[in-house]
C-alpha cells in the first residue's frame, strides 16, 4: 500500500487504545478492498474528542471511537443515525460532503449479523441479556429490530438496567433485580454485554445452573482464550460464541459507512486470527 497526500486518515479514537486490534483488521481490509486509506489508533482525552473529530470529519477522513468516549461522541456528531439517536452513543464517524460529522453505532448491525450467523433469526426468541451499558443498549436495539418476542434485562445496577429498557426497550423488554427470580425459566438466547470476562480471572457472569433449557449462549467480550461465559456455557452443553464475530461485523459495518460497498469480511476475520496468533 503506498500512502500518499491523497490518502484517506481514519482513526481509533479511544483510552486506552493500544491493544486494540481494529487497525490489524481494519488495514487488511482496505488493501483486500483496494481503497486508498490507513487506519490508525490515536489515545485521546475526552477533551480532545471534539477537535479529533471535527478536524478529521472536515479533512474528508473518520473512524472509531471506543471506550470511554462512544456516549460522549454521540454529542459531537452533526448527522447522528437511528442507531445513535436511540442507544445514545457512536462508534463510527466520518465528514461528508456537506461538511458536516456523520455518525452511526455500527455495534447494532454488528450484533445483528453476528447473531444472524450463529442461531439464524432472532424472531420470536425470548432472550435474557446481561449488562446495561453501551454495548447492551446497542444488543438491545438489534433485537427488538429483529423482533425478539421478549428482552428480559438483568444488570448489577437494576436502575441502570431499567432506564435502559424505558429509553430502548418499550413493550418487549423487561427488567428481573435478582437472578434468583429467573430459577426454572427458559430462554433462546443468552447474551452477555457486561465486562466480566475482560480478564481472564474475572467469574462468568451467569449461573446456567438456574435455568431449565438455553437454546444459544453469545458473548460479546472476546479474548484469546474461550471467555468465563463461554466456558460456563459449555459446561452445561450450550452451543456458545465470544465476541469475536461480532467485532469483526462491527468493524465491516463502518468499513461500509467510510467506503460503500461491502466489507471483505472473510479476510478481515482471518487478520482478527492472525494477530491472536491462531
Ligand atoms: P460499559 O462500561 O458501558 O458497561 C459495563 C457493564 O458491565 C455494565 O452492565 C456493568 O454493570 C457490568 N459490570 C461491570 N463490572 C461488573 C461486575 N464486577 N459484576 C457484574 N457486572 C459488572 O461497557 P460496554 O457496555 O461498552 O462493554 C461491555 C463489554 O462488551 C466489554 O467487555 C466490551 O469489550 C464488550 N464489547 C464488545 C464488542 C465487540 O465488538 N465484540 C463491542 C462492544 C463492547 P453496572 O451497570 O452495574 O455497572
């Protein structure tokens, strides 16, 4: 790839942003794709965020943002899509040729057709989802789009988790305070969306034990090991995934917003192995 004045600058905005393996997959895909850009991860302060994305935005370039910054950049945007509107956060943006800061949360479509992929339609299913943060809002919105019958939340802060279902969830959504109230319930789909399982040590964030039958387990944390939820998962002989997937549908879901057309997922799911050293 030669990189010259004319080339695109898109960046990983984020603290900390160094063990991210976005510019890996991202890069691979702009050389599969032929695409004249470079991808690069830039460790930002939330006082910075504003004049990144502007100043990025205006030269005709974008990016990511990732942790902490994904709430507070849905405030910088200009154009915010549906998906930021309603999770109330952006990992993607770019300028268009209005001049203004276009944004989107492509952690939606990444959920989507991750799942799509791993138990095919989410219609009907009756699914417990564990967390109440970024990443759970944006699990939350692509399920009721693909119209799960029901999203039972459970969250260590339960306000957290039932400000999530008002703000989200509407009619399909409902919020359990204890665990314990699940005993004997049975569910589709379980997704994880907290952070447990970031490290390695961390417990799994569920009991399977509780429940009487899972049809599917997917966490969204992702690691180079099987995650505690995966493992705890496969204990109990549930067909279970990590995060992996979805990190790559993420990341093929902005690749799309920047260039058009579609993401070269295949090669960008293999640089994801690559770099894990699989
Ligand atoms: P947030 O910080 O917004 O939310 C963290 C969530 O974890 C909250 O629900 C929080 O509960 C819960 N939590 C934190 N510590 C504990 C604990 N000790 N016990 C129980 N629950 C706990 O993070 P995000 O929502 O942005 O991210 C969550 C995870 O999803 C991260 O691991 C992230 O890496 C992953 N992710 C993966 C993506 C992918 O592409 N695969 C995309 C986006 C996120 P409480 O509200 O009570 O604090």
């Amino acid at each position: 790839m030669i990189i010259s004045s004319k080339t695109r600058v898109l960046t990983l905005l984020g603290d900390p942003v160094s063990h991210s393996l976005s510019p890996t997959i991202q890069n691979e895909a702009f050389r599969k794709a032929g695409v004249d850009g470079v991808y690069v991860a830039v460790r930002c302060a939330a006082d910075d965020l504003f004049g990144f994305m502007r100043g990025l935005s205006r030269a005709g370039g974008g990016g990511n943002i990732t942790l902490p910054h994904k709430e507070k950049a849905a405030a910088v945007v200009d154009v915010p899509s549906e998906a930021v509107r309603r999770t109330g956060a952006c990992n993607t943006f770019w300028g268009g040729p209005d001049g203004k800061v276009h944004g989107d949360n492509t952690d939606v479509d990444g959920f989507r057709r991750a799942a799509r992929a791993f138990v095919g339609s989410l219609r009907n299913m009756r699914v417990l989802l564990l967390g109440a943060g970024g990443a759970a809002r944006a699990t939350l919105m692509a399920l009721l789009e693909e119209e799960a019958h029901e999203v039972v939340l459970l969250n260590r802060s339960t306000e957290r988790a039932r400000a999530v279902a008002r703000r989200i969830g509407g009619a399909h959504a409902r919020v359990v305070p204890l665990a314990e109230e699940l005993r004997g319930q049975s569910f589709d789909l379980v997704v994880n969306a907290t952070r447990l399982g970031l490290d390695p040590n961390d417990p799994p964030p569920f009991d399977f034990e509780l429940l009487t039958r899972v049809g599917a387990a997917m966490d969204l944390v992702y690691g180079r090991h099987a995650t505690p939820f995966v493992r705890a998962a496969e204990d109990y002989s549930i067909r279970a995934t990590d995060g992996s997937e979805v990190l790559v549908q993420q990341g093929a879901a902005s690749f799309e917003r920047w260039w058009g057309g579609v993401a070269p997922v295949a090669e960008m799911r293999e640089a994801l192995r690559r770099s894990r050293g699989e």
